[in-house]
C-alpha cells in the first residue's frame, strides 16, 4: 500500500527546499549591490591614481625636490591606502560568499541524500504495489466516489514519485554548480590577495620616497622659513585685497537697494550686503549647492586644506590657508563653480600668476594662479565658464589657490565643493 507519511514528509521538505533557494538569491543580491558599489569606488580610485600620477611626473621634470612633489607623493599615499581598504572590503564580501556557498553546498549534499532515501522507499513501496494489486484496490471500492478518490490518489502518488526524481536532477545539478561556484570564488579570493601585496608594496615605496623628500627638504630649513616668510606677506596682501574688495562692493550694494538703516553701527555696514531681488536669488541658489559645487579644475586634489595647520616639514612652524590649494597640472582650465559676476581681475605682489573674484549674491569665489585670462570685470560667467588657465609657479608647481568668501567672511571650501 502506497504511504502517505512519505508523501506528505516530501511536499513539506520541497517548499522548504524553494523557501532557501528565494532567501539565498535575496541575500546575494544584497551583496551584488555592495560589490557594485565597491567597483565604482575601485574605478574611481583608479582614476585618481592616473591623475596624480601624471602631476607627478610634471613635478619630477623640474629633477629637485620640493613641497609640490610632497604633496603628491602623500596623495598618491592615501589613494593607495583607500585602494588596500576597498580590496580588503571585497575580501570580507568573498569571504562570507565562500562561508555562504560553503554552507549551502553542505545542506544541498545532506538534502540530496535524505531525498534519495525517500524516493528509494516510494520505489519499494511502488514495487510492492503492483498493477494486479492497484487493480484490486480500486475494484474494492464500496462506491463510485470512493472509486474516483482512489484513482485520483494513485495519479498523485505517481505525480509525486515524478516530482521527486525532477527533485533529486535539480538538486544534484544545484550541488554542482555550488561546487563549481566555490572553486571560482576561491581562486577569485586568491587574485585579489596578490593584489592587495602589490598595493602593500607600492605602499611602502611610497612612504619611502616621501621620507627621502622630508629629509631633502629639511636640509634646506633655512629656505623654506624664507618662502614661508614671503608666502605669508603675500597672503596678507591678498587677503587685504579681497577684504577691501567685498567691504567696496557691500557698500555698493548699499547704493543700488538704498541707504543703510540709520540705527546700524557703521562697523555692520561692511559686514553685510544689501541684495536685489536677482542677488538674493542667486545668493539663495548658491547657499543651496553646499557640498554639491563642481570643482574649479576638472583634475586635480586638495593638497592643502582651509585654516591653520603645521607646514608638511617644517615642525612648530604653521601656515594660515585662506582657501584650499589644488594641485593639477599646468595649462589645466579653470572654470567658474557658479554663475556670478567678475569682480576682479588682478595681481598680488609676490604671488604666482592672476587673481579672479566672482561675486554670488553675497557669496564670493577667488581664483588665484591663473594666465591667459578670459573674462574681465564686470563680465556675467556661467557655472563650468573658463576663467584662464594654472600658471606654473617656480617654488609651489601648478597649484590653484580657491577661496569662498561669505560677505567679508572666509569659508571652508571643502564644506562646499561636491565630495570625492
């Protein structure tokens, strides 16, 4: 007599059998969007690698160490540093693929066994259950209803037994191509770790030729006070130039919306600019891309940040950053990162190259170590507007100094320009 515990056992094992299958496939999706992510963060790093790369053969040119050549050396440092982290996140991502194939390789050979045994006790059970006695067993049916419930019990039993044997094909293919899977992911594992000691290599090559550069440098101390000396009365007068620029166009704006409120301390007077309709739209929409500006260079990487910080070799001596510098290469165009209007186009004493203010509503962006300048003052720019190109300077390389002023106070750029 054909059993209905095996049969019942069966159907239960088989949904639970496709519940794995739609939990593991949702699961490896989740990790397929991480190891997406991780390929366009590698290909980007890449990128920038290439970049710097070649800035650093345009530094090398000038055959004597310098600060520009430092900077993009510890560039190219970090970039690998992020590379050697990205490789080992895709290790951790193949790691657990493993564990997870691994897993299920187990289950589906434990699986195929178990069903196996059970479609070998349905065949014995079928053996016993022959067509004289299948016969017997409808002909001994009291009604005819119990007759139909009889036969259409054999077909299902029959269905089941085909079921059972399409189970036992799927399930073996399954275990294959999991075998298969693992050996792939495995030799996968093993690529990227010959990478990551490539990357480890170069890591340390590179710290190593910073450390020459440090060592070089700091022969020449006595040098270097000196550039710092004329670097920071340059900065001072740029500084007082764009000072005096925003106080002037502040109290231009005065003229053009009216006089000031007579209850206003003078001092606020060139603090605060008084905006048109059309200045408090675009100062509005300027305000609104924090974070999200484009960059004034399309290659290039902040080599120094906004502020105060120690100089790179020099120790206890600290340097003042009105702005970010941004190594790039030279010849490289500089564009506007918003519209605006030219405010300026002029010259510091003691500084490489030209100077551009572009006015924003109240905001101002400065543009410092530009030639062959496009635009004069007065001119209305686009956003990705050429301004000029990055002048080459003897001591800093092919540096844009950039600068976000707030009416006459000075922003972070790195709060604004679009993130990496």
């Amino acid at each position: 007599m054909i059993n209905f515990r095996v049969l019942f056992n069966f159907r239960l094992k088989f949904q639970f059998f496709i519940f794995c299958c739609f939990l593991v496939f949702s699961l490896q999706s989740l990790c397929q969007k991480s190891k997406k992510q991780l390929e366009r963060e590698k290909k980007e790093n890449l990128r920038k690698i290439e970049q710097t790369s070649e800035i650093l053969k345009e530094v090398k040119k000038e055959k004597k160490v310098s600060l520009s050549q430092l900077a993009v050396l510890k560039q190219q440092a970090r970039l690998k540093e992020r590379s050697i982290n990205g490789i080992q996140q895709e290790l951790g991502l193949i790691q657990s693929d493993i564990v997870t194939l691994q897993s299920e390789e187990e289950k589906l050979a434990l699986n195929l066994v178990n069903i196996k045994k059970e479609y070998a006790a349905m065949v014995y059970a079928a053996s016993k259950a022959s067509i004289k006695n299948q016969l017997m067993f409808l002909i001994a049916s009291e009604t005819f209803n119990q007759f139909l419930r009889r036969l259409q019990y054999l077909r299902f039993y029959a269905e089941a037994r085909r079921q059972q044997a399409n189970h036992i094909q799927q399930v073996s293919t399954n275990l294959a191509n999991k075998k298969v899977r693992l050996s792939e992911v495995k030799k996968g594992k093993e690529v990227l770790l010959s990478a990551e000691e490539i990357e480890k290599r170069q890591l340390e090559s590179l710290k190593e030729d910073q450390k020459q550069v440090v060592n070089q440098l700091a022969q020449k101390e006595e040098e270097l006070k000196d550039k710092i000396e004329r670097q920071k009365s340059a900065v001072l007068r740029l500084e007082k130039m764009i000072s005096n620029l925003v106080k002037a166009e502040i109290r231009k704006s005065r003229v053009v919306t009216g006089p000031p409120n007579p209850n206003e301390d003078e001092e606020n007077i060139d603090q605060k600019m008084l905006l048109t309709p059309e200045g408090k739209m675009i100062s509005k929409s300027f305000a609104g891309n924090k974070s999200r500006l484009m960059w004034p260079v399309q290659n290039g990487f902040i080599s120094s940040g906004f502020g105060k910080h120690e100089h790179p070799v020099l120790k206890r001596v600290y340097v003042d950053n009105l702005g970010v510098d941004i190594s790039t290469k030279e010849g490289e165009k500089v564009r506007s990162v918003f519209d605006g209007t030219i405010g300026l186009v002029g010259q510091v004493p003691g500084m490489e190259g030209q100077i551009i203010m572009v006015r924003h509503g109240e905001y101002f962006t400065v543009y410092s170590g530009l030639k062959n300048i496009m635009v004069s003052s007065g001119d209305k720019v686009k956003a990705k507007q050429v301004l000029g190109q990055i002048v080459k300077g003897e001591e800093t390389g092919a540096v844009l100094q950039f600068q976000i002023w707030k009416n006459n106070k000075r922003m972070d750029p790195e709060d604004w320009l679009a993130k990496d």
